[in-house]
C-alpha cells in the first residue's frame, strides 16, 4: 500500500543524539532502502545536508522515527524527535510525517547482521555503524507497507521559536 499524496521518493529518518540514519524509497514507494549516516555533534541541526539529500534523491515526502516506550507513552527522546521534526518541516517544503519506531533498532540489528553473515562480510564493524540507517529503512518499509503514520501536528513546530531538539526535555 503507497502512502501520502506526494511524488517523489519517501526519506526515512531516525533522529538520534549522534548520528541520523537516512533511508530512501524507491520511485513506486514500494521498497525502502538505507542510504547513509549523517554524524552530528548534537548541537546545530545538519539541516542543509538533509536538503542536499532530499533535492540528490527527489524527495516528496519525509517520514520521522517517533520513539515511544513500549506501553505508548513518549519521553523526553521523543520530544526530541518532534523538534527535529518541526524544525525540518520549518526549512523544506515537502510533508513531514512521524512513524512509530518501537523495536525498530532491534530489526535492523537483525537485518545488518543477517545480511554481513549471508555475504560472508570481513567487514561487520561497518555494518554496525550503520545500524542507524538500517533502522530508518526499517521504520520507511513499515510506512510504505501501510502501517498508520501520524501527521506533524502544530504541537510538534511550537511556538516558532529556534529550538535546541537537544535541550528540550529541559524545558
């Protein structure tokens, strides 16, 4: 099942302190693939690389990991993930949606490792470091295959203020 309205490919991302993985779909949004892991020192936001990304890849639509605990409930890595959000939506025009990411991780570990073995890989290290891009991909192929995504609500922007997604359970 194809989600959103949009064209172009879909951008998986899943936010993190350290590093953010990127997934990408194919043009049919029908499979979702990793594609890279952006480092970032927690403090100003690597926005225009993620726009360098999306115009390279022709995005039309983004899709942002949610981090939840396993009963639901959201923390404080979730309000980050939604100021990440807001603060994407705020520079680049194409709809900005969140997935549920809850065991996402664990999937990809499984996925990356899976596949270092069956390619009898000398190089596992550089699949674990790019777990975090597999996890992205993991959390794209849960949309694009239908699972109910939620919209970025104004909740999410704020009150338009700058905001720090790393300093926001201080507030």
């Amino acid at each position: 099942m194809v989600q959103g309205s949009g064209q172009g490919r879909v951008m998986g991302v899943d936010f993190g302190q350290a590093r953010i993985g990127i997934a990408i779909s194919d043009e049919l949004r029908v499979v979702a693939r990793p594609l890279c892991v952006i480092r970032w020192g927690g403090k100003e936001l690597p926005l225009a690389a993620l726009i360098e990304l999306m115009q390279r890849h022709e995005i039309g639509e983004i899709l942002v990991g949610l981090p939840r605990n396993m009963d639901g409930s959201e923390g404080s890595s979730s309000e980050r993930a939604r100021h990440f959000a807001g603060a994407l939506a705020r520079s680049c025009p194409v709809a900005i949606r969140l997935m549920d990411e809850r065991l996402s991780s664990r999937e990809a570990y499984r996925i990356a490792h899976t596949d270092a073995e069956s390619s009898r890989s000398s190089k596992p290290r550089r699949a674990a470091a790019e777990l975090d891009a597999h996890a992205a991909a993991v959390i794209l192929q849960r949309y694009l295959d239908g699972e109910p995504s939620l919209p970025l609500d104004s909740g999410s922007v704020a009150d338009g203020r700058p905001m720090n997604p790393m300093k926001a359970a201080d507030r």
